[in-house]
C-alpha cells in the first residue's frame, strides 16, 4: 500500500443540496475511490457532530449503491468488534472463543461479498484505543476497504499508530457551513466587538469614579446647619431686655454689680 504525502482539504455538501447535474458529491467521489481493493482511507473533521453524521449517511449510501457496507462504532472494544462484524456478516457467534471468532470472521472476509467489495466504516475513530487501532490494522491485511472517519485529533493519534503506514488517503472536512475568508471575518468581528466592549467600560469606571468622589466633596464642603428644637424655647427664662445706654469709654465694664465698686469723691492728699 502506498501512504498519501499530505492531507488534502476538501469541502463537503449534503447529496441533498442542489447540485449541478454534472457535479458529483464528495460521498460519491470517495465511493469511487473505494473501488480499488485494499484501501485505507481517514476523512477528519471538526467537532460538529451533527453534520458528520449527515456526511457518515451520505457516505453510507454512496458506498452502498456498488459495495457491501460494514460500520463500528468507537464505544466497541475488541471482542465486541468482532461480534459486531460476525453479526454484519451473518456468522453465528454462541459458543465461539475471541480467536475462533476472529479466525471466522477473517475467513468471511476472504470470500466473495454479497455486493462488490466489502467496505469498513469506524465512526469517531478518534476515540478508538490503542488496542482496536491495531486491530483495524491486522483486519487490512483482509480484502477489505476502510474508512477511518473522526475528529480532527485523530490524524495525531494515527501518527503513533502503526495503521498509519496502510493509509492511503488522508481528507480533511470542512463541514463548516460558512466559507472560510466569511468564517475568520465572523471571528474576527466578534473579538473585535469584545475588545471595544472591553474598552468601553474600563474607559467609563474612572468617570464613575471620579463623579463619586465628586459628590462626596461637595457634601463635606458645606458647613453643617444646626436647626435649635421647638421642644426647647418654652424652658428658656425670660430675660429682661436690657438697652445699654451709656457712651463708649476706654475703661473695662466690671461684669458684676457691687454698690462698693461705685466711684467716690476724690480727697485732698494730706501735706
């Protein structure tokens, strides 16, 4: 088998989209691809599981309509792999050690295929453990074409996979929707609208800020008004209003009143 030299990135369409009667979809142009015997084809993709699976069903149909299709699941483990594909093949399974039901199984694989050749589909094979990998490995020896389909990580789990020298071709999905400039000029929009957004309120807390502080000055500036209680002015005494009178001298004003304090006529010094 030969290794592909690099991985191709290829764009896919629902057979359900309208298409060109002239243009074949990627299901059917992997189909074809298939027909050759012994191949060992990885399709990666993103993490949109939904549309994957819309390509896994288009896949399976394409391959459907010339070759017999076998599909596994990454939930197996090994024993369960070979059970899942003696069921598929109509081989009986009671009473079977994991080694007789490998050996049958491999023998089935030899023989003819009820339509075409036979075809191998691993859905999430990313998940696959080391020992299923090698597993898919020994079943390559066999007449049988397989599909390694799962995310895109899954081309670094095959890097350390011995399955990696029986890989023929290697395809990377865009199962995208958008195009790829439309799609980076969405990235690109959102992070710039977070940025601005970011800007925005780091720009308008200083101003709350300095507003609050504003506030607070302006309070303390103002001298507290002392309001006297209505409650008070019945307890205090009347007090007599006094009209001061007398003119403006120099001399102190004794602040209480003694009749002894009052000025007498001055004497004649004694000679």
């Amino acid at each position: 088998m030969s290794t592909a030299a690099a991985t191709s990135v290829i764009p896919w369409l629902p057979t359900t989209s309208a298409l060109q009667e002239s243009e074949i979809s990627l299901a059917e142009q992997i189909a074809m691809m298939l027909r050759v015997e012994r191949q060992v084809v990885v399709l990666a993709t993103g993490r949109d599981t939904g549309r994957m699976g819309g390509f896994l069903a288009d896949l399976t149909h394409a391959v459907s309509q010339h070759d017999s299709v076998l599909r596994i699941k990454a939930a197996l483990d090994i024993q369960e792999l070979f059970v899942a594909l003696a069921g598929q093949l109509n081989l009986p399974v009671h009473d079977l050690s994991p080694l007789q039901l490998a050996a049958k199984v491999g023998d089935r694989l030899r023989e003819a295929a009820p339509r075409g050749g036979f075809v191998l589909l691993c859905e999430g094979a990313h998940l696959f453990s080391d020992a299923l990998l090698e597993s898919i490995r020994q079943l390559s020896n066999y007449p049988i074409n397989i599909v390694l389909c799962g995310h895109r990580p899954l081309l670094r789990r095959l890097a350390r996979s011995a399955l990696n020298q029986r890989v023929n071709y290697r395809l990377e999905l865009d199962t995208s929707p958008l195009a790829t400039p439309f799609k980076w000029f969405v990235v690109l929009a959102v992070f710039a609208g977070l940025a601005y957004a970011g800007t925005a309120w780091l720009a308008r807390k200083p101003a709350r800020e300095q507003e609050i502080i504003h506030r607070i000055s302006n309070t303390l500036d103002t001298a507290p008004q002392l309001q006297p209680s209505l409650a008070l002015l019945p307890a205090l005494p009347t007090l007599p209003a006094v009209i001061n009178t007398a003119p403006e001298t120099d001399q102190d004003v004794a602040l209480v009143f003694d009749p002894e304090l009052q000025s007498r006529p001055s004497q004649p010094a004694k000679p």
